[in-house]
C-alpha cells in the first residue's frame, strides 16, 4: 500500500465534512516541507495520522497536536504493531483504501462539532 493512497483516503474523507483538507508531504528532515506541516497542524481542527509505515515525522506531529490540544484521529492497516505510546489511543484499524475511507468518515461524523 502506497503513501499517498492513504493521504488520498484521507482527503476524500475530509472533504465530505469540511471544504478544505491538506496534507503533509513525504520528505524528511528539517524542510520548508515539515515546518509548513506543522503549521498546517497548528490550523487544523482534526489531525489525521497513519502509522502503517514508522515515520518519525507522524510521531513528531502527533505528539504537537496532542500538546496543542487537537482533536487526534490516528489510522494503522491491519496487523501493525503500533508503540506502547500510542496503542492506548484509539486508533482506526483499516484492510483497504475502501474500509479506511468509511471509517474515517463515520469518524468525523461522530467528531463533528454540534
């Protein structure tokens, strides 16, 4: 399963709620890229996050948007073995593109603010 299958999960999803949705690139290190995906957490209402593949960058935002106080919706496929940090988060277990773009609109249905 290809990253940016789960990003385009992630965005279709999104933006049956919301009329914009953005989404962090795959570089590393300390680029233009990873400091303009921070500030998009820092904007965000809800932070979506998949943890299929480590990532030290996922890790790094999830804990900002934890800090910041967002609203953390963490995703894995099927079978990853996620670390002792963040396996007490509820997280959306997923078995395809398919399963993964319902659960997390029905996510955000329940997330919606009221």
């Amino acid at each position: 399963m290809k990253f940016e299958d789960v990003k385009d999960s992630f965005r279709k999803s999104c933006l049956r709620r919301v009329s914009s949705c953005a989404a962090p690139t795959r570089r590393r290190g300390p680029s233009a890229s990873s400091r303009a995906s921070l500030e998009g957490i820092r904007r965000a209402a809800i932070v979506v996050a998949d943890f299929t593949e480590p990532r030290p960058n996922a890790y790094c935002g999830i804990g900002l948007a934890q800090g910041i106080r967002k609203r953390v919706v963490p995703s894995a496929r099927e079978g990853t073995v996620l670390p002792f940090d963040l396996a007490n988060i509820p997280t959306i277990l997923w078995k395809s593109q398919r399963d993964l773009k319902q659960k997390l609109t029905h996510r955000h249905l329940l997330l919606r603010p009221t």
